[in-house]
C-alpha cells in the first residue's frame, strides 16, 4: 500500500507498454504493490481480460506496472479498463507531475479501443486512530467521522487528487449503481518496527481478554492450503445465513487459492483454522503479497463461542505477519454509513478492537474517454446488477469487494 523503496526518482518523458506478467509482478514488489494487481489476482478473473503495463523512463529503466483487467459491451469491441488499487507507481514522484505519468496511460487505453478508464489510486490519504472512530460509533453511527482531524494527512494524495480533480477523473460514485469496486477505506494495523508485545498491546482489553480465553480453552491455530476449502465454505456460508449476506460459491475460493498457491516467501494465499482437538470453529482465507498481509474472507461457527476462536486465528496470522517482515496487516474494508444498529458494525469494531488504524485511500477514480459507450456499458452494467439484487439473499457482503 503505496510502499516505496528509496531508490533515485525516475525522470521522464515516460512510456507504457505492455510486459510479461513475472516482470509486471518483479516490478510491483519492488514500488509497493496491491495484491489485487498480480499475474495471481488476474488468474481469479477469466471473465475479464488482462494486460500487464510496464512504466518506463528516459533511461529505460521499469519504474512501475500495472494489470489492466478488460471487460468489452456485449457483443461490441468497446472495452472498459480497469486497474484494480493500481497501477503501482512511486506515487510520491507521480505527484510532482501526475500528467507526465498517467497521460501515457490514457494514449495508451485510447488506443486498446477503452471507452473508460478507471484506476484504484493505492495512496493513503488520510489515517485516524481507533479511538475517534469508536467514540462516533457510540455517538450514533459513522456519518462524520472523517469530519474529524486525521492523526495522518498526506500531501501527496491531496497534489494528485486536486490534478484529477481538474482532468475529469471522477470519483467512483458519482454515476450509476454499477459504480462499486475496491474499498476506499480500510482497517490496517500498522506492524512497521513492531514487535508481538507491542502489537498485542495496542489492542482493546477484550480483545487480550479473549485471546487468553483461547488460550485457555485450547484452541490451535493451523495454516492449509486449497485442502481447507470444504471446511472455510461450510462455516463461510453459516455465517453468510447468520448475518444475512449472500455467500460466493466455493469453486469462487478454490480458484484463487489455486491462483496464489505460487511463492510462499512472497505471494501466498493460505487459509487459517482455529480448532479444539480438530473441531474447527473458525476459518479465513489470507493473502500475503511483498509487505502486506490481507484478511479477505472468514467464517465462524457458533460452537464452542466461548473458546473465542476467532480472535486467536487473527492473532495467530498477525504474529506470522510480523515473523514474515511484514508492515502492514489489512483487514479491508468497511462502509461509512454504518449505522449504530447495523448488523456489520460489529465486525467493524472487532476489526478496531485489534489496533487497526481507519486509512483512507485516494480511491477509486474513472475517467470517461467516450460519453456515448460510456453511457451503454453503464445501462448493460445497471440491468446486470437489477438481476443479481432479485436473487434470494443479496443482502451485500461487507468484503464483497474482493
């Protein structure tokens, strides 16, 4: 998440071309880059169409790649392209001179046929403590919190979003109901020179109190591949019929754990099992690319609640985060117009309870090349998203963003 090395600032004119997927990938670990952009990530989506950019400068030099995932209108070569919390870039040097970088882009989707554009922008914006957060919580819901001074405001994110904000790139929301896509905030706790005594510190006393309760009642924590799917999707689904969301269908997570069953030192997806003599109570799925480790998706039972099993599974992944060199733990993301009755706003305070700073990213921007098939993909995307919402249950999944 907008990780960077300190390697010399690349000089312009830039160029973007397309290049092989291990190299995209070199390139990403190297600037700082989301999961969500790797040849991996690309593998869980085959109805979408892929193309790795590579950034070039003056020298030659590789300063950054992207995955662009394509999607055409029906029965028309009109493609949409979409960069998924990408591409990634040395977003520090990007924002001394956006167009210099992200013009060569454009040129370039102009010329693939996109009558749109939309990128991800992985720049922190703007970070708040817990505690703010909790307290607005308790005060009624999450409406205006980001009203509150953040304990972080970036400067670099505020220079690249006034230069899009005066070349037409809009904000995602700003159209119709087919708009929604990654998560412009996010729960993080920051692992960056810490230590597990530290991190188990920053945490709210329930959460030390229920991992002593773990502790007590046995539970062991194990890490499995693709092998675990039955399990995670049997308890995945009791959650979704408890906390009334609409589950994906189990081959959805057996593709991409076979996708990210690659380099384990760093890019690897694992599912992790809390259990008491082999009686799991609680699964999640993980995914760990360069310094940050994910948590997408989890479920839990109702047996054996009290054994508190969840809490001791993402303590678990947060201790093999920092073991692995981690500096960044994501829980992923939440919807600010929770209310305080909202079924999902526990989930969002158990994801507070463990340390998790609120990040705020730049987000999702889209920049619309051709208005006429702009308007045509949005009318095809709007019916498609009427027919999902007549299914039974399609109440929205809180990390549906994945």
């Amino acid at each position: 998440m907008d990780q960077q090395t300190h390697a010399p600032e690349p000089t312009g004119p830039f160029t973007v071309r397309p290049i092989p997927a291990d190299q995209a990938q070199q390139a990403m670990l190297s600037v700082g880059g989301s999961f969500l952009q790797t040849p991996s990530w690309a593998d869980t989506k085959p109805d979408w169409r892929r193309q790795f950019l590579g950034w070039f400068d003056a020298s030659g030099q590789l300063v950054g790649a992207g995955l662009v995932l394509a999607r055409n209108i029906p029965k028309l070569k009109h493609t949409f392209a979409y960069l998924p919390e990408g591409p990634a870039l040395p977003w520090a040097a990007v924002a001394d001179d956006p167009s210099a970088w992200l013009d060569p882009l454009v040129e370039w989707a102009r010329s693939a046929g996109a009558f749109a554009l939309r990128l991800g922008f992985p720049i922190v914006s703007r970070t708040w403590e817990p505690d703010p957060v909790k307290k607005q919580i308790a005060d009624g819901g999450l409406l205006s919190f980001t009203e509150l001074p953040p304990a972080v405001d970036n400067p670099v994110a505020r220079r690249v979003e006034s230069w899009l904000d005066a070349n037409e790139w809009k904000p995602i929301g700003w159209g119709t109901t087919s708009a929604v896509g990654q998560p412009r905030y996010l729960c993080i706790v920051d692992l960056a020179g810490r230590d597990a005594e530290s991190v188990l510190k920053g945490m709210n006393q329930q959460w030390r109190r229920n991992i002593k309760k773990a502790e007590k009642a046995g539970v062991q924590v194990r890490a499995v591949g693709v092998e675990g799917v039955d399990t995670f999707h049997e308890l995945y689904c009791e959650s979704a019929a408890r906390d009334h969301f609409y589950p994906r269908p189990k081959f959805y997570f057996e593709r991409m754990m076979k996708a990210f069953a690659g380099d384990h030192d760093r890019l690897m997806g694992t599912f992790y099992e809390a259990h008491v003599d082999g009686d799991v109570l609680a699964s999640a799925l993980m995914i760990r690319f360069g310094t940050t480790f994910s948590y997408l998706y989890g479920g839990t039972t109702t047996r054996n609640r009290d054994a508190r099993a969840s809490n001791a599974l993402q303590w678990q992944a947060i201790k093999d985060a920092i073991d692995a060199g981690c500096t960044a733990y994501d829980f992923r993301g939440f919807n600010t117009s929770l209310g305080a009755t909202s079924p999902l706003t526990g989930l969002l305070l158990y994801k507070l309870g463990a340390g998790s700073d609120v990040v705020e990213m730049v987000g999702e921007r889209e920049l619309v090349i051709s208005p006429f098939w702009h308007a045509a993909f949005e009318k095809a995307m709007d019916l498609r998203v009427a027919m999902n919402k007549r299914r039974k249950g399609s109440a929205p999944e809180e990390q549906a963003d994945v």
